[in-house]
C-alpha cells in the first residue's frame, strides 16, 4: 500500500488561502506516519514537495491512518478530500510510479528554521540577564491568607511565596511568551533558577533582609517553588541548614505534574523535607486533577488547588474531591475574584491566595495607614508584591508591606 499526505496541497485545501505547510505541521504529520511504518513494517518518504509518502504492508491499516490525519488537520482543513491518497500497489502501481516520478523533477525545499528557536534564545537570554541584574529587580511575591473563622472580613497572613517573575524577565529581553512557551525548556529554566533563588534567599537569612524579614517571628511562613533536582542539590542543603539555624519557617512548592513524572525522586525529595522541618505543598492542582487524582497520596501539608469557573459546574464529584481533601490543607491558589471566595468558602476552604485576596489585603493596608490617604489600590498591591527597593518606591509605611496585613504587625507587637 501507498499512502499520501498532500502537505503541498495545504493552501487549496484550507480555508485559508495563504496557509502553508509549518513546521509543527510537517512534525506532527511525520510523527503519525512514522508510528504507522513502525506497526506496518513500512517506510516514510519526504517528498521534495512538503507532501509524505507511506509505503506499508497491510490494506487494513490504510483507511484508519488516513481518517487521524484528517482529525487532526481538521481545524486547517475541514474537508479531508485530498488531504490524502491511499494507493493498493497491486492494482495502482503505475500511478504511484509515476507520482513518485513527478516528485523527483520537484525543486527541493529550502531548510527551515525550528519554530523553537525563539524559545531557546529566549531561556538563554533569560538566564544572562539573571547572571548581570540586581536579583530582587526580578522577582516577586504574594501572601496568601486565612480567613479567620466566623469573620469573614478578617484576614490573617498565612504564607508569602517568592518567585522569579516570568514577565519581568520576558520584558528584559523583549520576546514575552517565550519563556514558557516550551515546558521542557521551561523547566530547564526553572532548574537553573532554582540556585540563585536558594543562594539569595540563604543570604538574606543570615543578615536579617529585605526578603525574609516579614517571615520571622508570627509573619507569614516563607515560600518558595523548587524542581525535584533542586531539592536534592547541595545548596538546597545549605539552605535548609540556615532555616534550621534561624527557626525560619519556610515551605517548599512543587508541581504535581514534577511529582508524577518522576515519583523516586518525588518521595527522596520529599523525606529530605521532612528531616530538613520544612513543608511539602504540593502545587499546580487543576480542577481536572483533582477529579482524575489522590492528591493527598503524596502526603503534602497543603495542596494548592487551581481556580477555575469551571469549578462550580463540577457538581458532587468536586465537592466530594474538596472534602476527602480536607478543607484545612486546601489552598485555592489564582483567587483572582469574588466567586473565587465565596465558592471556597462554601466548600469549607479557608485559605487563599489570588489577586483579589492581593486587592482585600490592599484595601486593608491602605485604611489602617496613617500616610494610605494618597494610595491607590494598584499602587499598594503592586508595591506590596515588588521584593525590591526600586518597587516600592513611594511607600512611606514599608512595615506594614511586609507585615501584609495590620492584624499582623499587632500579632507581632504583642509577641
């Protein structure tokens, strides 16, 4: 059997009568055929064309190959008629021979570069503005709080995390979206951060600073994500050393999805936590997850759960995932709306973190802060998420920014 896949053919195919053959096109294609060839004992072809030739055994396997090419080319061509040729070679192998024939006289097609590549250039322009700016410039952070039971208005800080802003360092280099565009990349990126969060972090600890002072005493614990591999490097443990040496409490952020890809370095990561004293929370819990997963198998002290409006419209399965969670050990992470809260607090869920708890906390700020009166909301939420003094200009009260919230500094007070 011989099969075509007319990529040549893409334009006069597609609704769109400019549209030609991509890269992804060509690697998505080619990975299809290639598992075909390998089922089949066949051969793939690429043609000087852009077209894809198949040359397999069985007749059988012909019109299924053919009807997943058309799914997944179907939102460029809705119509799969003459997307694809298939040819039995004992009764069109003239046809073939002379296809193949014509495809010979074709001018090769001019190399093309990777779509990836932006990407690439991007994490590695990422990672020399890291090495040559000053480190708080480009981070950020954000409190996440406990609405205190039976006052729905109070707030009480619970933790700040620390994070390298993407945006910041994507608007260094001018290519926003490139940082993440790739997660593999993206978390080869994340891998290199972890280092230099680790290494500031440890030495802002032993001098009192900027970044950790909010955490001490009854401040909100520390919080920071970090790959399995940064868990288990040499610096992690020097870091955890210094936490231990100062009494800071700090808990430590990762991806589900880093959990599940590689479980033996998920539960070594996880017992060094342990002995180091410091929390497990388990990060990036979508909504699809939950319905799909045990999270609490893994043994976080809390699990970050994803808003989404999508959420409500769960019905029972949700609402029964929420509560086999346990309430106390939910965050609902991206709270960025009034229905965020109300659903979580619904749900039993106290603890949240979003860019409307950011606005509440502001708000808060602002009301109790004898020199708030010429604040906006944005401005203190803003300098409140900034870890560097170029960020907060502007504020006269920098107290209450790391103390997130004025019941805070009274807690503080009074200890």
């Amino acid at each position: 059997m011989a099969l075509v896949l007319h990529l040549s053919q893409l334009s006069s195919l597609s609704h769109m009568a400019s549209l030609a053959p991509r890269a992804h096109h060509r690697r998505i294609a080619r990975a299809v055929l290639d598992d075909a060839a390998q089922r089949q004992e066949g051969q793939v072809f690429a043609l000087h064309n852009d077209d894809l030739l198949l040359l397999f055994r069985s007749d059988a396997a012909g019109t299924p190959i053919t009807e997943t090419l058309a799914r997944l080319f179907l939102v460029d061509v809705p119509d799969p008629v003459g997307l694809t040729t298939l040819w039995s070679m004992a009764r069109d192998g003239a046809a073939v021979l002379q296809y193949a024939q014509a495809r010979l006289l074709d001018t090769p097609p001019e190399p093309e570069r990777p779509e990836l590549n932006g990407s690439v250039q991007a994490i590695g322009a990422i990672e020399s503005v890291i090495e040559h700016s000053r480190i708080t410039d480009l981070m950020q952070q954000q409190t996440a709080v406990l609405v205190m039971p039976g006052h729905a208005g109070r707030l009480q800080p619970l933790f700040r995390e620390i994070t390298f802003s993407v945006a910041v360092l994507e608007a260094r280099i001018a290519a926003t979206g490139q940082a993440n565009a790739d997660p593999f990349l993206f978390r080869h990126l994340a891998s290199r951060l972890d280092g230099r969060m680790l290494n500031v972090l440890r030495q802002d600890l032993q001098v009192n600073g900027p970044l950790t002072a909010g955490t001490r005493r009854l401040g909100p614990t520390l919080h920071l994500n970090l790959t399995l591999s940064g868990i288990l490097s040499d610096r992690f443990a020097h870091f955890a050393a210094t936490c231990r040496a100062i009494g800071t409490r700090v808990g430590v952020e990762i991806p589900l999805v880093e959990a599940c890809a590689d479980p033996e370095a998920f539960v070594t990561a996880r017992t060094r936590l342990r002995l180091a004293g410091l929390a497990l929370v388990l990060d990036g819990v979508s909504h699809h997850a939950l319905m799909l997963t045990m999270p609490m198998v893994l043994e976080p002290d809390l699990i970050k759960l994803d808003w989404s409006p999508r959420l409500p419209e769960a019905g029972s399965a949700v609402d029964q995932a929420v509560m086999a969670l346990g309430g106390d050990r939910v965050v609902l992470h991206r709270a960025e709306t009034e229905e965020a809260l109300s659903w979580g607090l619904a749900h039993g869920i106290r603890r949240f973190q979003g860019r409307h708890v950011d606005a509440m906390l502001a708000a808060g700020r602002i009301g109790a802060c004898a020199q708030g009166s010429g604040c906006s909301l944005r401005q203190c939420m803003e300098r409140a998420s900034a870890t560097g003094t170029a960020g907060r200009v502007g504020c006269s009260n920098p107290t209450l920014l790391d103390a997130a919230a004025p019941l805070a500094i009274r807690a503080q007070a009074m200890a």
